[in-house]
C-alpha cells in the first residue's frame, strides 16, 4: 500500500467511525421497517434527511488543512528540495505554486501535501483558443506527476480581473472562462475528477463591502464575474479570493481596530441590515462577497482564500507590519479554519473554507513598498520569522 493509499484509507475509516456513530444513534429510535410501513412514523424523506445528517457529519469529522503560497521572487532563497522539506516541518497540508514547476511537483510526489498549481496569466489566452493547447497543458504539467502529487486546484490566471490597463489585458479578461473551461474539459475527459478548476480573484473586484450586506461587485465587471460564477457552480468549485484584511485596516487604521483586524475576537461589529455579528474583519470581507454573489443569484458558491496573511516588517509609513502582529494573525487564522466544527462565517456558518498563508519566504525582489519584501513565514535561509504550527493543534484549547 503506498502512503497516499494509506491516507486516504485514514479517512474513509475517520468517516466510517463518524457515520457509524449518526447510524447507531438513528437505530435507538427501535422502529422496524414493519413498524413503519405499519405506523407511517418516518417517511422515506426522513430516512434520507437522516442519511444526508450523516454525510454532513462525516464531512465535518476532518479538519481544514492550511496552505502555505510558495512564491520564489527571491535569488537568495532555499532550494526546492529544501522548501519541501520546510514545509513538511512546520505541518503544511496544502501548498499553491505560481506555475506548475516539475521539479517541484516531482518532489510533492514524496510527501502527503495536496498541492494546487496555475496557469499563469500569458498562457491564458492560448489555451482558451485551442483544445490541443490545454490537452498539452495538462499533459504536460499534470500527467506528468498525478497522481504520484497530489494536486488538487488548477487555478487559471493570477488577479486577472484587477488587470485592465492594456488591450491585452482585456483579452486576458475575456479569455478567462474560456481556458478555465477547456481545461476542466481535457480534465473531464482523462476522468480526473478530484481536481476543481478555478482563478483567485482579488478583493478590488467590490465595489462596495462594508457593511458585508452592502457587497456588491464593481458595476463594470458584472458581465465578467457573472460566467465565473456559473462556471464554478456548474463545477462545484470554490471562488477563490485573496483577502487581506491588513491593507483594509492600513487603508483606515483610525476607523478600524487593530485588534479586530488581527482576530483577536474581543470587538464586535452587528451589521445594521442583516443583523449578523462579526468579531474579525476578515469574516466581514469574506461575507461581503458571498452577499455579492447572492444579489446576482449564486449564493451557493463557497469561498475559498487563495491569499491571506499580514507583513512582519515594513517601512516607516507602514504601521501594524511587525513580527507580534504577523504572528497573532496567522496563529488565528490557523486557530479559525482548523476548527472543529468548521466555524465558517456569520453568512455561511459551519462550512470548510481552504486557506493558504502568504506566504513561505520573505521574497526580496518583490516590487512596491517595503512591506511587500516581509510576508514570509520563514527567512530565506530557512529559519522562522515566528513559531507557526499550521496544522492547528497548538491552538487547540
């Protein structure tokens, strides 16, 4: 048995030992089929209420993995093999690349992290306007290595939306869904179907989000957004967004506190329209986008967080980018989506939400203000920036 075999027979069995405690349960009602058909007690709708209880429960008995973004902007940092090693110290479960490296999926092959990988924003165009060309892409990238790696996401274009200065931008645009659907569609066709496609999208697709009940998207890219969602309901993906509630704080710090954009979970908001109540920022953005969704008829698309994370260092205009308050706001993210029961968010309680951290290093030629050089867990010699257990258990109480 090879040890992704063994992994997954670790979870069939965690599901087993949770449904058969929903079924044991059920069977104390003491009712035979004679006695039902006889009594008219529990209709066929109950028992399939009861049954979709039990799969509810057994969705809920395995924790969220949280990822780690591995950027490599850098020409000081480790090497692959020695990332790898890295992430499997500080308990990653999920890790996402910028591109489909094969050197790096070759050495995923060796360890348990499901992996998620991207085509990258110049390869969008070409796959969208040709089936070979996303028949090679996956060929190439994926077949290569699955199912030895564990991916799980194709993510199609990095932020495209937030791109529009150029007319090739706008192609970009345009040619989004496209070569997202052509590669689920070389994907249907090998029969994968453990890999969801979707693209991350960035937090300046709202034109509104405060209070969470106000989300809208910007008006201009309505008629973009709309074949995104009904893609990724159609697929039973996820909306991938990079959310960070740190630039939502930086942008305001006098209106926001600090505390509350750390989740520390000691301030509240109630939203006056929906009545729901928050205790961080980043449910308060996350929600706002599922009530975008919602205005526009998919409220039953999940969300999941590409990006989130909070710079350990900045420059003099950048307040709040210190080691403490990176180290409190990632130990909560990890502490909030490791929960079990997952907690979700005040609009959508209860539900899993994959999450990756940016990021692994410190990236020293990123470009823009200092603190865009500072999000890394670790140094690039390797060391941490902060004790970081991502599998959750230290948080545990």
């Amino acid at each position: 048995m090879n040890k992704h075999t063994y992994v997954y027979y670790k979870q069939v069995y965690a599901y087993i030992c949770v449904c058969h405690l929903t079924l044991t349960i059920i069977s104390k009602m003491r009712f035979t089929l004679h006695d039902m058909k006889k009594q008219h007690t529990i209709s066929k709708m109950t028992i399939f209420s009861l049954s979709f209880l039990c799969l509810i429960a057994c969705s809920r008995a395995i924790p969220n993995k949280i990822g780690v973004n591995f950027g490599r902007v850098g020409n000081n940092l480790p090497s692959p093999s020695r990332s790898i090693e890295l992430l499997q110290i500080m308990k990653a479960g999920r890790v996402k690349l910028y591109d489909a490296n094969h050197e790096i999926l070759q050495l995923l092959s060796t360890t348990n992290i499901e992996v998620t990988i991207m085509v990258t924003n110049d390869e969008i165009s070409r796959i969208a306007n040709s089936q070979q060309v996303a028949d090679q892409w996956i060929h190439e990238h994926i077949l290569n290595h699955y199912p030895g790696t564990m991916i799980r996401y194709v993510l199609v274009g990095n932020e495209v939306l937030s791109y529009t200065s150029t007319d090739q931008d706008m192609q970009i645009m345009k040619d989004l869904v496209p070569a997202m659907s052509r590669i689920r569609s070389t994907l249907k066709t090998l029969g994968i179907n453990n890999i969801k496609v979707g693209t991350p999208l960035a937090m300046d697709i709202m034109g509104s989000t405060f209070p969470p009940s106000s989300g809208v998207f910007k008006p201009e890219i309505v008629h973009e957004i709309v074949p995104i969602l009904n893609f990724l309901r159609g697929t039973s993906s996820f909306f991938f967004l990079d959310v960070y509630p740190y630039l939502a704080w930086a942008d305001n710090p006098t209106s926001i506190h600090l505390d509350y954009a750390l989740l520390e979970g000691n301030r509240t908001y109630t939203d006056p329209d929906s009545g729901l109540t928050y205790t961080d920022l980043l449910d308060q953005m996350i929600d706002s986008v599922y009530f975008a969704m919602a205005k526009l008829g998919y409220n039953n698309v999940k969300i999941a967080i590409a990006e989130t994370g909070w710079p350990h260092q900045g420059g003099f205009t950048h307040q709040g980018a210190s080691r403490e308050n990176a180290a409190k706001y990632n130990r909560n993210v990890v502490r909030k989506m490791t929960a079990v029961p997952p907690k979700g968010t005040p609009a959508q309680p209860e539900f899993i939400i994959p999450t990756f951290i940016f990021s692994l290093y410190d990236e020293n030629e990123k470009t823009g203000p200092e603190s865009e050089r500072h999000w890394g867990l670790l140094y690039p010699d390797g060391s941490p920036v902060y004790e970081l257990d991502l599998s959750g258990k230290a948080y545990k109480s």
